[in-house]
C-alpha cells in the first residue's frame, strides 16, 4: 500500500520534518523563504496533506488545485485566519492548528515589549553604540514606570491572561474588556471588567489580546487613540491588521499617545520605509512572540501530529 504524499511549505525543525517523512513521502519547499504561490499551486496536485504556514494563503482557489485527495491542512501557528475554513469544511477537508503551545512564551514576550517600549531601550541602546551617551543627566533617557500602573488588557484569552499573571509582580492595577466578564480567570488576577472606553481612559499601558476578525480589524483606529491617555503607550502583539497603522503614526507623530510597542505588523515584514520605522517612540519586533527553540519545536511537531493523523483519516489531535 502507497504511502500519504504531502508538502510542507517551509524549513521547519527537523524533529518535526522527521516525523513527517516516517509516515508521508514528502514534497519539501526547504526553504526559510515563503513558497511562491505559483509553485505552491503546482506542488500541492494530488496531494494527500498540506503542512502550512501562516504565509500561505489557503483559499478554493489553493484546494481546487489540490484536487479531491487532500484530506488535511495542518498550520503551525495558532492563528488560522489566512485558511478558508468553509472552503475546508465543503470539501470534507480537515484542518489543525497549533493551540496553546505559545501562551507562555508570547506572553514573555508582551512583557518585554512592554518594559522596552516604556523605558526607551532601543534608544537607549543606539545611544551607547552612536555616541549619544554624555554626562549624567537628570532627564536624559527617562521612560515610564510599569510598577504601579494601571494596564488594560483587551482580550482576557490565555495569553491575555498570562500576559496579565505577569504584571502581578509589579503590582498593577489590570482592567480588562471583551464580548463578556472572564470571572473565573479574572479573579485570581484581581482584573476589573470594564468596557472599552474606560479601560482607554484610564491605562497607562494598553496590550491588544484579541483575535483578528470583522470586529477587530482596525479596532484601534484614531477614534480608540483619541480616548487614551497622552501618556499611555500601546502594546500589540496579537494581529498587524487589529492596528490602523496611518492612524497609529499620525497618533504617535502628534503627541496622541506616547508610545507604541509593536510585534505584529501590517504587512509582514513591514518595509524598512515605513514611516512607523521613523519614529523613535516606536518599537518594532519583526513578530518573534513565539520565537523561543522550545516552543516552535512543540509548535511544529503538533503540526506534523495533525497533519499525520489527518491523511490517515484519523482524529485531529488539534483540530480547528
């Protein structure tokens, strides 16, 4: 009996290529750059499994070229907005993601996003290197106090949460917002649920936590900027597109808000023109959230156990 056929897209961990090519004959893009789609279009006919990623547009167009034996798409990421999902469900086509696995590492993440945006440490690192760093000065270089404050948390899911577990230790006020209370997860954080435009008049710091959909593309936009503080910073390390950028700059360049601590961007990577790049109250992560060896290891090996167990037609371990 032939074995499954799939393609995986992209270089991944070898632990997980391994795995993958002990049950499937493999079509490999090894490469750390993005498969072309004109190749992926070709690559993926008669293709039992699709092993994704998050660059990789996966639309009727995509499975119509896969033809009727694609059985799985497996993603690694959590994320699975660039999949099609009715287009999946109508051809009977299983899809996973990698859920959970990042919760903590992104939320380390957030928090040292947050610190560096707050206390200035890519201007204060380019001060050392070009010169800049003089006498001792009063006011030279100083940012703003995460201990004390008050942060607002938009999207109290598990890495909101973790996020929100962290600023415990520095003694914040949390306040929270989203479609309904989270009681049993706020109550151990002694997280206030609020709505929106109080949580934006009242924080000092801002952190975006909730999924990108129809309702949050381009949440914050100069309206949601005009109701924060001129002092409060924002802190985005969920979607590029919750963000309207041309606002976010112009909120920046004004004075609206004074910071801003980006890991995600709109497009990905953001082109080094980019007038958000110009701004030295503007720190820009080239979206590395999960980015720790432990977890996109687990990251890709739970893709490979969807993508597996899919064109075996069995369960989903992870399924969306």
């Amino acid at each position: 009996m032939s074995r499954p056929t799939v393609l995986v897209t992209r270089r991944i961990p070898q632990a997980a290529l391994e795995r993958v090519q002990a049950a499937c004959e493999v079509q490999h893009w090894d490469s750390d750059d993005a498969i072309p789609r004109k190749t992926l279009l070709e690559w993926i006919k008669d293709k039992d499994g699709l092993y994704c990623l998050l660059t990789e547009r996966i639309d009727a167009e995509l499975l119509d070229a896969a033809g009727p034996r694609l059985r799985v798409v497996s993603t690694m990421s959590v994320g699975y907005d660039h999949v099609d999902i009715a287009a999946c469900q109508a051809r009977h086509i299983a899809v996973g993601n990698t859920p959970g696995v990042l919760t903590e590492t992104t939320a380390d993440l957030a928090l040292a996003l947050l610190l560096a945006t707050a206390r200035r440490l890519p201007e204060a690192i380019d001060a050392v290197k070009n010169g800049a760093w003089g006498p001792w000065k009063p006011e030279w270089m100083t940012g703003r106090d995460l201990f004390g404050s008050t942060v607002g948390v938009i999207g109290l899911g598990r890495i909101g949460a973790a996020f929100a577990r962290r600023l415990t230790g520095f003694d914040c006020r949390i306040l929270y917002t989203g479609n309904q209370p989270r009681s049993d997860v706020a109550a151990p954080l002694k997280a206030e649920f609020v709505e929106l435009d109080t949580l934006l008049a009242q924080s000092d710091f801002v952190a975006l936590h909730c999924p990108l959909n129809d309702a949050t593309r381009h949440l914050v936009n100069a309206d949601f900027l005009r109701k924060m503080k001129p002092t409060a910073m924002l802190i985005n390390t969920t979607r590029g597109p919750v963000v309207d950028q041309d606002a976010l700059y112009q909120a920046l360049k004004n004075g609206t808000i004074a910071a801003a601590g980006l890991d995600v961007t709109s497009p990905e990577p953001l082109p080094p023109d980019h007038p958000l790049l110009t701004l030295p109250n503007c720190v820009v992560l080239p979206h590395i959230g999960s980015a720790s060896i432990a977890t996109r290891t687990k990251m890709a090996l739970i893709a490979a156990d969807n993508l597996i167990a899919g064109v075996q037609e069995q369960p989903l371990p992870n399924a969306v």
